[in-house]
C-alpha cells in the first residue's frame, strides 16, 4: 500500500471509525469486520461493556445515530449484541 492510495473495500470501515471518533465519541470501537458483503461488524465498548454490532454498509451516520437512541431507551438486562440489519428495527440478543 502507498502513503494516498484509497482502498475502496475499507471505506465504510474508516467512515465508520471517523464517525465514532467525531460525532459518537462514547461508541469505542475495538475491532471491525468486512469480512460479509452485507454488513459490518464491530465490537464496541461502552461504559465498559463490549457490544457486537451488525449493521449495514448503507447508511452509517444514520444507523449510527439509531444506535444511540436504541441504547439509551434500553432497559432491562445486558444483551451483548445489538443487531440492525432489518428494516429500521433494533435487536438485541
């Protein structure tokens, strides 16, 4: 890899970690996975809990922003991963 070369395959993955460290700076993101041509996932740290998260490779400002709402409306009992793959829903497992 060359210093200014773009890697298209990594590009949600960056935009994913710039978002985190601008806007949703309480997200801290461990590791990432491309690795499913659909989504991707993450392990997030948050008031230290780690969190799997699938989501798409659409929309990350958004689903983000989802995100964030869905855990701070959470009650109940820690779920360690939080899926939003479908259709404007948040699961947690």
């Amino acid at each position: 890899i060359k210093a200014g070369e773009k890697l298209p395959a990594l590009e949600q993955a960056i935009k994913l970690i710039k978002l985190s460290s601008f806007q949703f700076q309480n997200f801290k993101i461990s590791s990432v996975s491309l690795a499913n041509t659909r989504k991707i996932t993450f392990v997030m740290i948050k008031k230290r809990r780690a969190y799997k998260i699938l989501m798409p490779k659409e929309n990350i400002e958004k689903t983000l922003k989802v995100l964030h709402y869905a855990l701070k409306q959470k009650q109940g009992k820690h779920k360690s991963t939080i899926d939003l793959t479908f259709n404007n829903q948040v699961i947690f497992k």
